[in-house]
C-alpha cells in the first residue's frame, strides 16, 4: 500500500499552524471553498503565501 504525504511535512510550517489556529474546520462553506484551490496549489511556497495573505486579510 502507498504511503499517503504527510500535509504537515508538505507545507511550511507557519501557514498550517495560522488554518489551524482560525479553525478551518469551522469556516463557513464559502470561506471554506475560497481555500481549496489554494490547497491544490502544486507550488507550496506559492500556496503557503496566498494562505497567510487570505487569513491575514480575513482578521483586518
């Protein structure tokens, strides 16, 4: 059997720890799906940087 990637070794760190910081479980269906083309993003640095970007822009 295929060993699955681990999202916490795929992804830095830091914007991991912001989605769960914020609870991404809990967001509301559109905010939820304004995050998952982001975290399809084949570029991982790209992606991490549009995550701090969008949650930063939700707390202002």
């Amino acid at each position: 059997m295929e060993e699955r990637p681990n999202p916490n070794r795929i992804y830095p760190e830091e914007p991991i720890g912001l989605l769960v910081q914020r609870r991404w479980w809990d967001f509301a269906g559109d905010d939820l799906a304004e995050f998952l083309p982001v975290l399809c993003e084949p570029d991982w640095e790209k992606a991490a940087e549009q995550i701090k970007r969008r949650l930063l822009l939700k707390e202002g």
